[in-house]
C-alpha cells in the first residue's frame, strides 16, 4: 500500500477507516489530532503551545506539526508504508511533506479523499465521543458504546473532544474548507487524489477505499 493521506473534512471518517486500513495493511496510522491531544494530556510543552490553536478550532503552527510528522515517519514501522490521518492540513504543510519525503528518497503513492457533504458533518460531529485512550470513535444516536460512557475496546472513559462542540465545530468546518481543501486539486494534478463517498457503512467505505488502491496500483 506504501505511503498514503487520509483526506477530508472533520468528521467524514479518517480515523475510523484509518483503524480497519491500519489492520488490513498492517500499516500504521499517524493522526497528528491524536498526537496533538495526547500532549495536551500529558501537559508537555508541545502541548501547551497547542492548546489555545485546538480549543478555538484553528490549525496548530505549521511548525509544531511538521516536526511531529518528520520524527514519526522516521520510526521504524514506517519503513515499509504508512498512513496520515489529519495530516498535511495546507498547502505549506503538504510542501513539507514532500521535501522531508524527498530526503527519504520516498514519495506518497495514494492521496484517499473521503468526502461527505456538510450537514452530514455536523451531525457526525456534534454527537461524537471518543475513548481517552485508545481514541475509538463513537457516536450517541448513530454508533453507541454498549455500556454508557465505556469504550468498547477498551474499557475506559470515553468523552466529548472540546472541540466538538457546535460552534467550534462551525470554525474547524470554515478552517477545512479554506486551508485543506484546496488540497485536492494539489493532489489531483499530481495524479494521485482518488475520491471516496463518506456516505455508508463503514466495511463497505473501507471495501472502496482499498478497491480505489488496488484499482491505481494496477496503473502504475
Ligand atoms: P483532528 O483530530 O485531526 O480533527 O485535529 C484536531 C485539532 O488538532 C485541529 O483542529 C488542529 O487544531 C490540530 N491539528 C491536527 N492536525 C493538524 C495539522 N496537520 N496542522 C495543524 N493543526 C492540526
């Protein structure tokens, strides 16, 4: 599968699908949100330069991210792909991306877009709650946990991510439609943008995201 974007809007299912191709390939799956929050936990400096750029639903300094990204993709597990969910957010940030890329003498091979219209969104987004630990991701009408409050995996708290709430909700959807969706033209240009329909279960998304990949290795 190689090197592969998770793209799209808050909301429209990166982390979910990233955990199903995460197994599938055996690839890991990189969420600089989730990496951003579990600093923000842990109350380091990377975090506190964070939080105020998170609770109001703003990009974190291009800076911050793409330095988080450079030491992940360097570890081990990513030698033979890896998958990014939530990053890059902007033009800057996918330029980065290339460059630090470059240097490895690798390159990304697929760019997944997953694409759900935004009343969808907000609906998604506003009823969603999510697992203090292992970050599993749940929905109050839609996908509740079995036990109310408990993750299913794991057992712990799940919880409302302050930035699920509506109005920041309203400013993260604002922020995607300026910084990151210009990306898929970035993408598409370079041949390598292949859009999803967010709308459905979430095996039969997984089923078309991995059809699109085999569909453009067998291009290539
Ligand atoms: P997410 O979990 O991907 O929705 O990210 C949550 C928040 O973390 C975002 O609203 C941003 O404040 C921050 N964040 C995550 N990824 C990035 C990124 N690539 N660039 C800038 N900020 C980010």
């Amino acid at each position: 599968m190689g090197d592969m974007i998770l793209l799209g809007a808050p909301g429209a299912g990166k982390g979910t699908q990233g955990v199903n191709l995460a197994k599938l390939y055996g690839t890991p799956q990189i969420s600089t949100g989730d990496i951003l929050r579990e600093n923000v936990r842990n109350k380091t400096p990377l975090g506190a330069k964070a939080k105020g750029f998170m609770d109001r639903g703003a990009l974190v300094t291009d800076e911050i991210v793409v330095d988080m990204v450079i030491d992940r993709i360097a570890k081990p597990d990513c030698q033979s792909g890896f998958m990014l969910d939530g990053f890059p957010r902007n033009l800057a940030q996918a330029a980065a991306l290339e460059e630090m890329l470059t240097k490895m003498n690798r390159s990304i091979d697929h760019v997944i877009g997953i694409e759900v219209a935004n009343k969808e969104l907000i609906r998604r987004l506003t009823g969603r709650r999510v697992c203090r630990k292992c970050s599993a991701s749940y929905h109050t009408i839609f996908n509740p946990p079995q036990n109310i409050g408990r993750c299913d995996k794991c057992g712990e708290e799940i919880y409302q991510r302050d930035d699920d709430k509506e109005e920041t909700i309203a400013e993260r959807l604002k922020v995607y439609e300026s910084e990151t969706h210009p990306l898929i033209s970035y993408y598409t240009e370079k041949g390598l943008y292949r859009a999803i329909d967010g709308i459905g279960g979430v095996d039969s998304i997984t089923d078309a995201i991995t059809g699109a990949i085999d569909k453009a290795s067998d291009n290539s």
